[in-house]
C-alpha cells in the first residue's frame, strides 16, 4: 500500500518510485497454495508487505504505486509511445543493444562504513549485464541493455548516508550529487533501510534530479544482508527504472503487471518457494523473475514481454 504523503515532494515521490525491501525471517505468513479470489490489487496489504532489513520495520511499501496511479502512468505510456511510433516507426528506432553508461555514488559515513571498494562496484556492474543479457538461466531473455561504468563518485557525508529514505534526505543527496540526463543510471549505495527503491520513467520529466536507483550498501556482492548479497537488489531496481512493476502489481486481475508473458501473482514472494501458485490462472508464481521479491539466489530471469515493456519505455522517456 502506499504511503499517504503530506507534501507536494514526497507525493511526487509516490507515484514515481517503486521498492524493494526484506521482511525479516518469521514475520511473514505463508501464501495459499492456490488463491480463490480475483482482481486482487498490490494496493491491498496482501499485496504489498514491507519488505525491509532484517530488523527493521515498515508499515507497507515505500513508494509503490497505487492501481489509480499505475492506471494513469499507463495511459500516459501508451500515448508517448503512439507519438514515437508515429515518428520513428514501429520499430521505435532502437538500437538492437543500448548501452547504459551508469554513474555509481557511494554514499558512506565520516567512520568509512559503507564505503564499497572499486571491485565490489565492478562486480555490480558484471552482475547487472549478466542479468540482463540473460546468463543464468536458459528461459531468461537477452534484454539487450548493457550497463558500462562511466565513473565513480564517493560522498563522506553522515546525514546523506543515514537518512537517505525521507523524502528531504533524499532530495538532498540526490540534488546535489545527481549527473546525466534520462539516459544516464544513476546509482546510489547508502544505508537505505530498504534494499533499495527507484524511480520510473514516466518520473523523469517532472523531477529529472530524483532519477535513479538507490541501493543498501550491503546488497552488493559481497555484501553483508544473508540472502540478499549477490548483487541482484540492483538489478531488480534497474528493471523499476526501465519501466517494469513487481511480478505481482495487480495482483490476480487481468492486468496484473501489464506484462503478458509473466503469471498473475497475488502475493510477492520470501526464499525460494518452488511450486508457489496463488491466483487460479495457469501458472505458477514468476518467483525467479528478478521482479519478484526472492532471495538472490533465487532470481534468474528476465521475459521477452518484459524485454519488450523495457525497450518500449526506454524509446518512450529515456532515448
């Protein structure tokens, strides 16, 4: 569910971001093996558990859309993208690879902590063009985005790095440290006290210096969140900045995350439940959809349709 904002920043924030957190152990009730109900919304808190740092706690979702607010990105897609077709053809002028130059912040306090090597960056980057190209899995699609590390920026600043997840701690260190234009990633690892959250695109042209990913520090390769440590947080929050919802957005209804090729899914996913099935249309949860909320080592793929959704945000806000 999303959190009701009380300022014009933060409310901009909801309908432009999306999250991704950890429920610590034992806090979450399993699933129904199979759902009898229809038109479930992530809206609902079925639908939407906070999903935080072990320890942590959080009433529902960050910034996660509501079913209005996704209805109306959609319309606002759909007439973007019938401009671009119109303009540069059905093939929407893509280039068959598109090349993503990544500007990484590493956000960390005055005693060092948070202060990721240069190699645990290298791996994110390894990580995230494995992901996307399709390398762990032979039902993954080659999505054909490729992330190249343009440069590194290190910010010893105590208030960015502790209090990055406020809608004026935010603004604050993105504001002032934010390079590139909507076709640039930027990347910033800190102490979220989720794993991380990102904006859409759709956000970009009304708040170009929010855009971006922000990631804990610990979800990095390497890093030290049990589970969530392989890299994968990062690649989950790129695929909210290309322009994907969580495989269960929408939950059982026909919409669901308006992508065709991934199963309706009522509930987001903890560990690795193979089998897991909670809406009564054919298929199992996607929980190794990197747009689902399971461990690192469960994820392995992303879809064609959402190969598809991506390039056609990317022609529609980012080319």
């Amino acid at each position: 569910m999303s959190l009701q904002r009380s300022v014009s920043l933060l409310a901009s924030l909801a309908t432009a971001a999306a999250v991704f957190t950890v429920v610590p152990a034992g806090t979450v009730t399993a699933a129904p093996t199979q759902s009898d109900v229809s038109g479930v919304l992530c809206e609902t808190d079925e639908g939407s558990a906070a999903r935080v740092r072990p320890g942590e706690e959080h009433a529902g979702e960050r910034n996660e859309m509501t079913a209005k607010q996704a209805a109306a990105a959609e319309k606002d897609f759909q007439a973007r993208l019938a401009a671009r077709k119109a303009s540069a053809g059905p093939d929407l002028g893509i280039q068959a690879v598109t090349t993503i130059p990544v500007v990484f912040h590493v956000v960390y306090a005055t005693n060092g902590t948070g202060n990721v090597t240069n190699t645990q960056i290298n791996q994110q980057i390894a990580e995230m063009n494995q992901d996307f190209a399709g390398g762990e899995s032979s039902q993954a699609s080659n999505t054909e985005f490729q992330f190249t590390l343009q440069t590194v920026r290190r910010w010893q600043n105590n208030s960015w790095f502790n209090d990055p997840d406020s809608a004026s701690g935010e603004a604050a260190m993105k504001s002032a440290t934010h390079e590139g234009d909507a076709g640039v990633l930027n990347i910033w690892s800190t102490n979220t006290s989720y794993l991380g959250y990102a904006t859409f695109p759709s956000s970009y042209a009304q708040d170009p210096e929010l855009d971006g990913v922000v990631m804990q520090y610990g979800s990095m390769p390497g890093g030290s969140i049990t589970n969530f440590n392989l890299g994968k947080t990062a690649s989950h929050e790129t695929g909210h900045w290309l322009g994907l919802y969580h495989t269960f957005q929408g939950g059982c209804s026909s919409t669901n995350d308006r992508v065709a090729d991934t199963p309706a899914q009522r509930t987001s996913t903890e560990g690795c439940p193979e089998g897991k099935n909670t809406c009564p249309a054919t298929g199992v949860d996607p929980i190794h959809n990197y747009m689902d909320y399971s461990y690192d080592s469960c994820y392995n793929q992303f879809t064609p349709g959402q190969t598809t959704r991506m390039k056609s945000q990317w022609a529609a806000y980012r080319a």
